[in-house]
DNA sequence: GATGAATGAGAGTTCATTCAT
DNA sequence: CATGAATGAACTCTCATTCAT
C-alpha cells in the first residue's frame, strides 16, 4: 500500500455522503440550535434516508463532535502555516490569528451558539475546545517571548502570562456578539477590543 | 391595607411551596443544563404533584425566566446600595462588584452553564441579560467618569469605553471558568483578570 | 309552613349563586363546544371560586343536564297554555310550536351544537330529550286527530303517525341550519319546510 | 411504470398498518365518541406503537378526516355508478341512493355518533359533510327534472327544491335512529319516511 | 357554604435510534 | 450499504375533582 503523504488532518470524510450529511447539518444549524434540529430534517436535506445518518455517526452528538475537530483543524492547519518569526510585529501576528477564528465563527450566528450550548453540555467537547485554547496558548507565548526580548511586550509579567490573557480576550469578542451584537461582524469587535486592550500588553513608555 | 389573618397561613404555604418548586429547580440545575431537566423531576424533588407546577409557572421556561430575574434583581439591589461617590478608588469599586457577581454565578457551575445555554436559546432571556449588563455599563460610567476627572484613569477614550470594556472583562472570567478551570474560584479569575488588564485603564506614567 | 302555590317545573334554581353558574356556562357555550369549556372558565365568569362550581353541580356534566332541563320545562310551559281546541288551524298549532322551540335552539348556535354533542355522548340527556320529544309527539297527535275530523288532514294514515313526523320535520331544520345553514335564522327554516312538507299532511282534493 | 417488485413487499406492509391503525379506530368508535379514544388505546389495539400512529396520520383528527373521506368517496362512486337516465321511477332512483348511505351509517350507531358530534366540532369535516350533500342535491335534482318531466313529480316548486327537501329527509331517519330508535335498522326508517314524505313530492291527482 | 391549592391520570405529539429488508 | 417503518420513552401541558382551611 502505498504511503498516504501528507496525510492532512482534514484527511477524513472521503465519502460524499458523509459530506453531504455534514453539510445539511450546518446549513441547517445556520438556522436554528443543533438540539432543535432532528436527525430527519438532516438526512432530508442530505437527500439520504433517516438510517443512512447512522452509517456514519453513531450518534447526533457525534456529528458535532466531528464538526467541532473540523474548525478545530482548520485553525491547526492556519497556525501550522504561520511563520510568526519573520513577523516584525508579534501582536500583529496575534491579531491576525485572531481575525482567522473570527471568520470561522462568524460565518454563522446560530452554528455558533449551537457550539457553544453543545460545549456547555458534553465534556468531551468542552475538552476539544480547551485542548486548542491551551494549544493557541502555546504558540502564542512564543510570539509573546520574541516579543518581549524585542522590546515590544511588557516584562513585568511571563510570556506565558501574556499569551494566556491574550487568547482569552477573544472571548469577550465572541459573547458580545452573541449575546448582544449579532448585527456587527465579529471581526470588528476583534479589532476594537484588541485595540483597546493593547495598553495592558505592551510595553510601557519608562518613567523617567 | 387590612391585615387578613386567616389567608395569611394559606398564603405562607402557597410562597412556600412556590420556593420549594424553586429550589429544587436550583438543585437539578447543579447537576445537568435545565433543558435536560423535566418538570416531572422538579416536582417530584418538590414533593408536589406534577401538575402544581404549572399552577405557579405558566411554562418551564418561565422558571428559568423567574430565576434569570431574581439573579437580576440581586443585582440591581447590589447596585443600588452602592455609594461609589465615597470612594476613594473607581476601580476598586468595580472590582467590587464584579466579585459580587462572580459569588452569585460562582454557587453552581452547572447552574451557570444552564443560564448560559438558556441565554444561547431564548431571546427573552439574552435581553433580560442584556438590558442587566447595559445597566451596570451605565452604572460603571459614572464611576469611570469621575475615576477620570481625579485622574485616575486615562483620559484617551471615552468613559463609556472603559466601562464598556471594564464589564465585558468579566466574560473572560466567566468562560474560562465554565469551560476549563471549574474547580478555581470563579472570584479569583475574576480579580487576576482584573489585575492583570489594569494598565488598559488606568492612566499611564506621564513620560518625561 | 305555608304551601307553596303554583311552584312550577321552574322551581330550581333559588340561589343567586346557582344562576350565576349557569349563566356563565350559557354564556360561554355561545362560544364554543361544551366540552372545550372548563370549569374554571365557568367560575371565573361567574365570579365565585372553583370548588364552589361543585357544591351546586356534583359533575360538570350535571350542568349540563340542568341546562336541558330548564329548555324542557320552557317547552312544557309553553304546550301546557296552548290551548289548541280553540284554534281553527291545527297546523297552524304546530307551526306555533316548532317556531317556539326554534327560537330557544335559535339563540345560539355553539351551545346548540354543544346539546347535539351532549345527547350524542350522554344516555341520561337523550332519554330526557326523547322524553320531550314523545311529549310533544302525545299533543300534536291530539290536534291532529281534530284536524282530521274536520277535514284538514289527510285520513288515510293515523293522527300518531301524522304527529310522529310532523314533530320530526323539526330536525330537518335543525341540522340544516347546524350544519349548513348557520347564517340562515333557525325560524325561517321551520317556515320554509313546514310549507313545502304541508301536502304529506293536508287532505288530498277528492279526486272524482 | 416499472413494477418495482423489491419494495413492494414493504409497500404491503405498510399498507397494512396503516389499516391496522383504521380499523382499530373504527372499533373502537363502535364503542365510544372518537374524543373519548386516544391514541394509545387505537395503536394498542392495532398492536403497533405509539409513535407509529403519527406516521400515518399527522393528527388524530386526521384520521376522522380519512375515514370521513372513505366513505364520502363510497358514496361517490355509487352515485357514479348509477344510471338513472334508464330508471323508469326517479323516486325509486332516490330510495336506492339513501338506502346505500343508510347501509353505510347504519354499520355502527356509535360510529355514526361520533361523526356527529366530530362535525358539531370541527369546521373541516362540516365543510366536507356539505358539499357531500351539496352533490348528492345536484345529482337528485337531475332525476327529479327528468321525473318532471315525464309527470312523476308535482311541478309547481323547483326541481332544485325537490332534490333539496329529499335529501334532508335523510336527516330525519339518521336522528331518529341516533336518538331514540338505535334499535330499528336504519334503512327501514328511511323507507317509511319516504313513503310517508311521497305525497309532498309526487303529482297530486288531478282533480276533476 | 366558599375557597383555591393540590392532585395525578392522561392527553397528543416528538424523535433518536434500531433493524428487517 | 442504504432504506424507512417501527419503536417507545419522554416530553410539556390540561383539567375535573378533592379537601383542608
């Protein structure tokens, strides 16, 4: 057998029924929470029978799971291709990694709260979530320590610290605009509060 | 008004059995998101016939609707009996409140999430949200406003900004606390988040 | 204690409560069906607490009966100061009769389609029914039997069978109007049927 | 069409549930008002789940609209079938037709109980019961111009009044026999009725 | 006698999942 | 592998009736 090279690890879903029942059920949960749409409505829309679903995801709640490693990839893949340390500015590397989730996300509205209602309910992909935060983390601390060495960041606290906070900015992004501003793309809300954030990270004019 | 003594027992048992429905609601709601909750359980841990629910709550969503206000009107309560002209820091003034809040979402982890999914779900319930955290925006400002005239804060964005910002910081806390650090007190993320974004507030060193 | 003269089939129904109760009901049944009806939308509108309904009528269904009992006796009344020997017309007599009972059912077209229901599920009721029915059956027989001595009616069948179906010509306007015609007064069709059913009844021109 | 000989066998079965499903509603409205079955006593009896039930019916009330249909289309294709053109008496041609309804209804009293008190309460099967009647008075209206015409039937009212009369006649027998004769068939009430009712239709002697 | 809180069986309906075809 | 009929537990909500006050 030949060696599969390159094995991305979008490498599953070859089958296009698979797709094609992966992308009725976000089509449809542009429309509506995951837990209001029925396996039915999915398999309709899919154009396969209602057993057909089972072939390929053992469970409704598995079919989230799946979509969830999909994003989740997607956003491996992007960090995979940054090349953070020909970056002359480390925050600018953050921002754009930033504005890559922000386009995910805000695709769409309800998919958006169906994942977040989903990660309020199952452990497992509550775990899937942290993991890619604390991998986001990760990367991000050495940006954040390049970024220290060359002045730009504030030294009183770690990279690590730096990075943590960073990273978890993104979230009031994403809550204002579920919660209260659906109408603003969610990038804009990116770009403002990291905008206004950016004093608490870099470094600071010395007093002299 | 008159005093009617002999409705008042029945009228006692009536609020009590009104509270009992109500914390046994709060007590499923440890243990799994409400919609996962059936009302049959809630009666039953109640110790009242299935149907008595419904005599106190047209809906089941209006439990949680009751229970959103109640959370709410501590709040304001809160709010109210604050005297934030005494102060001699705006911002510990806020920290202040923000620890309040997190002790009341602090109770339950689960319970919170059940909000959280509630409010993914229900319009009325992200509004009666909203409308609270726009309020304690308005609220901030003044505090933020008078923080800037003792110059205590910077001076380069609008009051309304800083509140602005200010509230939403506690949405990092909130997240990180449901999604991954459930065993940390909700009430120290809250005050390292508040430490650790301060100089995004406060007025910077005069460079000389 | 002192006879009480004259106390007529109508003697139910002192208490003020009582009638209240039953005029709600009438009330509603203008509405809708009885059994969409509840009987806390009784109390209600008549104004007295839930479990009072039952101190007057052991059974919701009982009201019911009541109610029939009451246009029973109105119909009695009515044929017990007829006083038909004086009338030249014995059909005329019956046209009478049937435009008054047309006028009770006429009021309302819900609460009559409530008694066609009731006597359709209820034995009890359609005993009561029958009962007036045969009632009204035994007195029509009487004017026809003196019609046909003075030549108005038709000899070759007996005055019972005359009566029989003359009385149930009435239904033929009942449904129709129930049914069909619910625009239409109720009285106007007992007109238009008796007209065109006279020739089953009237005496033949003596053909020579 | 190609005979697809795989799913057929299915096709059977589902055919057959779905009568299952019909005929234990039917037998059960032998015994009560169709409002007083639920749905689980009809899948009970059908020996089918629950859920099943809804695969066949979107409602419960769609069932009585069903079995209303089937026998509107009995009806139907009788009165397709008949030829009255070659009918030497139109009333004859009547007396069938209302016996074969009579047939129909008089199968089960209770069943023709339920239908009642189903058309007092739904606008839909009223609606469908009318235009049943509507073209059964079409129909008899032709026959009874053509009796007309070859001086069967009295010519100083409408042929349209004829037709329309005759048929209501049916009424009488059917609430009769609801009422207060469910012991006596059906049909025999409808031929005594007629025969009783003939004077108002057919040509008087002609006097001389 | 009046009250209305409490009862609880029962309604119609939904839907993830199974499995014979 | 695909199908879709069948399942049946679970859901929210209703309401005639009871009974302690």
């Amino acid at each position: 057998m030949i060696e599969r090279p390159l094995s991305s690890r979008r490498e599953r879903r070859k089958e296009e029924t698979r797709q094609r029942l992966f992308d009725a059920a976000l089509a449809l949960m542009q429309e509506k929470p995951f837990d209001q749409i029925t396996v039915e409505e999915i398999t309709e829309r899919a154009d396969v029978a209602k057993g057909t679903f089972f072939s390929y995801f053992p469970t409704k709640e598995q079919l989230l799971i799946a979509y969830t490693q999909e994003m989740v990839d997607e956003v491996y893949e992007f960090l995979e291709q940054l090349q953070p340390e020909n970056a002359t500015s480390q925050w600018e590397v953050m921002r754009q990694v930033m504005r890559f989730i922000a386009e995910i996300d805000g695709r769409s509205l309800e998919r958006t709260r169906s994942m977040m209602v989903a990660c309020c309910q199952s452990n497992h992909l509550r775990e899937m979530m942290a993991q890619m935060v604390d991998e986001a983390t990760q990367r991000a601390m050495l940006g954040f320590a390049r970024g220290q060495e060359q002045g730009e960041f504030r030294t009183d606290v770690s990279a690590e610290q730096l990075a943590y906070y960073a990273v978890r900015l993104y979230r009031i992004c994403l809550m204002e605009w579920m919660m209260e501003r659906p109408d603003q793309p969610l990038s804009d809300l990116v770009e403002q509060t990291l905008d206004f954030f950016k004093p608490a990270f870099v470094k600071q004019e010395e007093p002299r």
